[in-house]
C-alpha cells in the first residue's frame, strides 16, 4: 500500500456512521433520519449534506468526545495508508467559541493524536476552521481561539461552509488575525462558488492554499496564474463526484489541472458520506487517467511540502515516504 498524505479532513465529517449511532444511542439522543436502510449516511444534496453533517455533530458533546473521534478517524485513515493528515476543526462545535471550553476540547484531541502516532504511526495536525454560513463575527471568535493556540498542533487556519453565503473578503479580519498569529491560511473555494470564488479567496484572504479549486478550471486564465503561483489545490474528487458536481471520476477535472502544471493534492474531505478512503481515491484516479505509482509519489511530495507542519516533521515524515 502506498503512503499517502492527506491535506483537506472534516474530523466531524470522517465520523463513521457507527460511531455516531453509538454514540447517540448511548446518550439517548434523537438525530433523526440521517441514515439509510444499510446504515450510511443519507442525504439529498450538498445543502442538506450540511444538514445532515450538523446532526451527526450535534452527539459531539464533550472533549471525550472528540477524543474518541479523534481516535476513530485515525485508525480509519491508518487503515487506508494515510501517515501524515491536517484535519479541519471548528470552535463552533467544540464548546461554542468559548476558549477555556475550545481548550479542554483540544486537548483531548491532542492526546488522542499523540496515541495514534504511537500505535498507528499516523500523525495530524490541526487547521481550525470558520463556518461560512455562521458570519463573519462568529469567524472572529473562531479566529481568536485559533490564536490562542496556535503551537506545533494547530498550524493553520481556514473556512469551510456554504460558498454561497457572503463574500471571502467579509472574513478578512478573521485571516489577518490568524496570520499575524503565525497560522499558514487555506479557504474552501471553487467548489460551488465558480473560479471567481478562487480569485477571491486569494485576493481578499491572501492563503497560500485552496480547499476544492476545481472550478478554476473554468477559467483557463486562472489555471495558469495558479500554476505560475505554486498554489496548492486540495483537491477532493470521490467527494466533488458523489455530491454531483462531476458526473464521474474521468470527467473530474484533477487530471487537466494537474497536466497544466497545477500543484494538485488528494484528499477524502468526508469520507463515509462519499462512500470513499484515501485508497479508494488513489485506486479510482489510476483507473480513470491511468495514473502509476510515479504520479502518486509526486503527488505525496506537493502535499508534504505545501503541509502546515514545522520541518522537522516534514522530515520524518519525508523517511517514511521514502521508506
């Protein structure tokens, strides 16, 4: 099995199914009928993806919680052969915004990470993440508590969320606080927003990365400045094929931005509502542009160098792709 890094995560998102029906269970809450007769989540679109999603979050109560998330995730990624992953969390679910909660919260998921480095080799870092759809003055307190921990486990700061609501420049203040703090910057765009969105997100919030980016190539003009820039993609394609946005894996775009020169990555973003894994992605790719392992490494590398880790955890984790 190859090594794979992966860059684009949603913790709450890559909860197995089983995991939050237990979960539920144990604490007799009620979600609703977010599953399916076989058990998966069910959902209709991607806005009601983002219904379902806040559901399946809202048994995530306490920071054992999320320990026990944690722990579930990573064994799943290991699984998979993922030895490096950033995943994305949000204050908003971890104790509303509130720092002394937001800390307790991260703490247990700190441990539960350093537990999984040890048994499953595995090791993760920490982008937090605004919610769009929250507005720009929920994403300030977000911003405040990602500063307020910034250290060798949270290294970047980002937003994910419905596209469609406001505008990435009304979030500026929130990415120039998490700069200014020394946080590396991502934004989920060009997703559903269109290539303008990715113009936007790089001008007005200034990231070095882009959650999505597949509709840049819409714009030939704009895949061309992002290849010329060296800005990194994270790229999703079992989730952008599964939620509609491309009929199917070789209609996925992946392929001609990553032939145009575009620095591309691979990630699940949330992988049991997509019904995929890092292997499944790395296998779906091979066959639909007949990728070998030669391509794969190359993709391992852009990820490991356009990782919000210091250096000396790319270099181990550099031995362990080489190995």
């Amino acid at each position: 099995m190859i090594p794979k890094i992966e860059l684009h995560l949603h913790l709450e998102g890559a909860a197995p199914p089983a995991f939050i029906r237990g979960l539920a269970k144990e604490k007799s809450i009620d979600i609703g009928g977010i599953f399916d007769e076989r058990g998966h989540y069910r959902y209709k679109d991607f806005w009601d993806f983002l219904k379902v999603y806040e559901a399946a979050t809202s048994v995530l109560t306490t920071p054992e919680d999320y320990g026990r998330l944690t722990t579930a995730v990573l064994e799943e990624s290991a699984a998979s052969g993922v030895i490096y992953s950033e995943t994305f969390l949000s204050p908003d679910f971890c104790g509303g915004r509130d720092l002394g909660a937001w800390r307790e919260y991260l703490h247990a998921m700190q441990e539960a990470a350093a537990r999984a480095e040890v048994q499953d080799g595995i090791t993760l870092r920490a982008i937090i993440t605004c919610i769009r759809h929250f507005g720009p003055e929920k994403a300030r307190e977000t911003a405040l508590c990602a500063a307020e921990t910034v250290g060798d486990f949270v290294t970047g700061f980002g937003i994910a969320g419905d596209e469609k609501a406001g505008k990435p420049g009304d979030f500026r203040w929130s990415f120039d606080c998490a700069r200014e703090a020394g946080l590396r910057l991502t934004a989920h765009a060009g997703e559903w927003g269109g290539p303008e969105s990715v113009r936007a997100a790089l001008a007005d919030l200034g990231v070095e990365r882009i959650g999505h980016g597949v509709r840049a190539i819409e714009d030939l003009a704009l895949v061309d400045e992002l290849a010329e820039r060296g800005v990194v993609l994270e790229v999703c394609p079992g989730s952008n094929v599964a939620l509609g946005l491309y009929p199917n894996w070789r209609a996925h775009p992946i392929g001609k931005l990553y032939d145009r020169g575009v620095k591309v990555t691979v990630s699940t973003d949330d992988p049991p509502f997509f019904h995929t894994t890092m292997e499944r992605e790395f296998a779906e790719l091979h066959a639909a542009f007949d990728w070998d392992e030669g391509v794969f490494a190359a993709l391992n590398r852009t990820a490991l160098d356009a990782a919000f880790c210091d250096a000396d955890t790319k270099a181990r984790i550099a031995k362990k792709l080489e190995g």
